[in-house]
C-alpha cells in the first residue's frame, strides 16, 4: 500500500511536504500534533461542499480551544487542491489539521475515498452504545480522536460506530458522526454537547416538509419505540441504522430514512463546489 500526501501550509504561504509517510489519514492521526481539524471528500475528483463551512467549524474550533488562527481561504484551497492532485485519487478523503502549538503550519492530507460498504447501504448498520465523555465536544478536536479509539477496542467486531450514551441514558452522537432517531413522527437529534457537523446542516435541511425536527436526545430507555434511526457524516452521507446493541430498530431501512438518503444526496449533486 502506497503512502498518501501529506503537506504542511507555512504563514498562508508555502506548501512543503509534511515529515509523515502514512498510509492513511487513520495512521496520521495518531502521529500528527495536538490540535482541531476538520475531514471531507470530494466529488467528481475536485469538487466538494459547504468546503467554507468547514473553514467556519476550524475557526470555530480554534477559538473554543484558545487556538490562535487566521485562516486565508483562498489560499488554503490552493494548498488543498495541489495536495489532491498529488494523491491523482478518483475521489479523496481529506484531513486539514491546525496544530496547537504551531498554527501558522497547517498540515493537509489525503486518501482514497473509501465509499460506506453496500451491505450497509442497502441493510443498514449496527452501533453499539457506549458511556464516554467527549471533551468540549463543541470543537472538532483530535484529542477525541485517540479517546475514541481507545473506546473502540471495546465494540464488537460487527459494529459500524460507536455511538455515546450518557450517564443518564441520553443518547448524543456516534463515534464520529450525528445521530437521528424517528419517534412519534418527529426527527430527534441532540442540539447540546455534540459537535454539529457539516452533512448535519444538509439533513437538516433536507427535512424540511417531511418531518418536524425535536431538538433533542431520545433515551436508550426509548430504544424499542424507535420507527427509524441514522447516522450523517461529511465523508459518508446518511447512513442507515437498523441495530442498536440488541435492540432490532428495522430489519431494514425504514422509508422516512431511504427518502432523507435521497434528498441528502439530491441536495449535494446539487450545490457541488470546484475546490
């Protein structure tokens, strides 16, 4: 397996070649720097969206974690661009990470878009709960990255995500996505200690005229009285989820769920970007 580009962005400048040779941006995160970052893909191998948006979250974030940051857009995009034609993927996955102590050395990297497995498309996925605490769960930091993964080795095999339980049995957001769950014909999903994440925004939008939106987190107690539940992320759209621990929420997915797939991936065609 060939190792993917990596770059570092020096003072909004110039774009060397960053000391890592990974495999994949899971390898990198485990050896980059202390920090906030933010992961998408591309579609149609150079476009991508709500790419400012991003930028958005990464100001956001730095400023949640006293991060001094002073993004150049344009020239960020540039950086991000070169990077991707470095890869000559079809479609990348791709991580733009802002040091803590170094913020003025954005590091950027890419993989080959790994699409979410048709199994799980068609027949949806299991999670599994899991009481973890998420710190500043606000900013998209990777001081989560190295806790969740530590809380993964406790998933079983067959698990897709995990998803966060709290001690009072709120259920708040997969492992690395947000979490809905249809119930009393109303969409429900955590509006407080999450991460609102970008494809978040498109379901969000997407609903609208389908289905009231109830900002807030179901209960595990409420598992069995679930209609639908999914998942969204930048990287894998909307996802489906059939299985929560033991609980069967559909022996497939439900049709509230397939529309929201529909309108999510309409809406992306639609509002394409050049990077």
């Amino acid at each position: 397996m060939m190792t993917i580009p990596t770059k570092l962005l020096l003072d909004n400048q110039r774009l060397i070649e960053a000391p890592y040779e990974v495999r994949s941006l899971e390898e990198l995160s485990i050896l980059e720097p202390d920090g906030i970052y933010t992961v998408a893909r591309t579609h149609d191998g150079t476009k991508s969206v709500l790419l400012d948006a991003h930028a958005d979250r990464l100001e956001e974030s730095a400023a949640l974690e006293s991060i001094p940051l002073q993004l150049d857009r344009d020239i960020l995009r540039a950086a991000l661009r070169e990077t991707l034609a470095a890869g000559g993927f079809e479609n990348a996955r791709f991580r733009i990470t802002i040091p803590r102590e170094t913020p003025d050395q954005i590091l950027i990297a890419a993989e080959p878009l790994r699409e979410v497995p048709a199994e799980i498309v068609h027949n949806g996925a299991d999670v599994a709960t899991n009481c973890i605490i998420r710190p500043n769960p606000s900013a998209k930091s990777n001081a989560w990255v190295s806790l969740r993964a530590e809380a993964r080795k406790s998933l079983p095999d067959h698990v897709y995500e995990g998803l966060i339980c709290t001690a009072n049995g709120a259920l708040l957001e997969c492992f690395s996505s947000n979490f809905y769950a249809i119930k009393d014909g109303k969409l429900w999903t955590a509006n407080q200690d999450v991460l609102f994440g970008i494809a978040r925004k498109i379901v969000l939008e997407v609903v609208q005229g389908l289905l009231p939106i109830h900002f807030q987190p179901v209960m595990i107690e409420d598992l069995a009285s679930l209609q639908e539940t999914f998942l969204s992320s930048s990287g894998r759209g909307v996802v489906p989820i059939v299985r929560i621990d033991d609980c069967v929420i559909g022996e497939s997915p439900g049709p509230f769920t397939l529309e929201i797939v529909h309108r999510y991936n309409t809406w992306v065609k639609e509002n394409l970007e050049p990077i």
